[in-house]
C-alpha cells in the first residue's frame, strides 16, 4: 500500500460525518444517506484502495456475478439441515413447520358476518379458497371483503388463538 492511501485512510478516521458524506460523493459519484460512521468508513477505505490497486480483475468480476444469483440465497437455513439429510418429502415438511398456529387445519371452514353477509372460507393446506378463488393469505381475503387492508386474523377474529 503507497503512502498516498496509507495517509488517505488515516485521514477517515479524523472526519466528521458531514466530510465522509462529501468524500464518499467524490468517489461513488451519489450522495448516501447513512449516518453509520463505521460503515461510511469502510465502504470508502475500500473505494480509495481498489482505485489505486486497481479494483476486481474481471474473472473476479463474472465469478461474483455467478456467486450473486439470488434465487439461490437463503437467509436462514431450512430447519432439517442441522439433522443431516432432508427428509423424503421435504416439501410438506416445511409447509406443517410454518403453519401459523393460530389456524384451523386443513379443510375447516373460517366463518364471519360482515356487514350483514356471511364470509365463509375453506382453509386449504397452501392457501385458503374464498367464493371458488384461491389465495395465499387471510389478508387478501379480508381486502377483497372489505376494500382496504385489514390484518387477515384480525378480521376473522383469530389472533389470539396461539
């Protein structure tokens, strides 16, 4: 690392909020909102050192871009991989681990007066169905009764079954 960066970087640590929004304009070429001074700090330290070493090569480049496809990320880990193997149908698996509690199963029905007319819907085990339409939350059903948004288990008097 030359003198030039080695001062440049020393130099951030000095800065007020107000000068790394400034220098963080000159070498990204946008203004950025963030208060963060650690963060403003690191994203320019990097900025500064990948201008004067030159930056990714481009084989770096297209592997980042391959590494980046985000229908693969995942923020948390499917709860069978701690148990070492999926199981054989892993789908229904997930699916009975993220039924909310508060729902009935499969296959009973949600009733509600609204307005002096009955709101009746089935509970399916991916969604629920509602006048010979499916849909994928109570939510929705509540808008489409009603025309605004409403919390789904709010509507149907059920968020304090747990």
């Amino acid at each position: 690392m030359t003198t030039t960066v080695s001062k440049d970087l020393a130099a951030l640590e000095k800065m007020t909020i107000g000068e790394l929004h400034d220098r963080y304009a000159e070498l990204f070429g946008e203004r950025i909102q963030s208060r963060h001074r650690i963060y403003l700090v690191r994203r320019i330290a990097w900025r500064i050192q990948a201008n004067a070493e030159g930056g990714l090569s481009e084989r770096a480049r297209i592997r980042a871009a391959q590494l980046a496809n985000p229908t693969d990320v995942r923020r948390t880990p499917p709860k069978w991989a701690t148990l070492g193997e999926a199981p054989k149908d892993a789908k229904k698996v997930a699916l009975a681990a993220t039924a909310d509690p508060r729902l009935p199963p499969a296959g009973a029905a949600i009733v509600r007066d609204y307005r002096g007319r009955t709101v009746r819907v089935v509970v399916l085990a991916d969604g629920f169905e509602f006048e010979g339409e499916r849909y994928r939350s109570l939510s929705a059903i509540a808008k489409a009764v009603t025309g605004s948004h409403v919390n789904g288990f709010r509507f149907f008097n059920l968020e304090g079954r747990r």
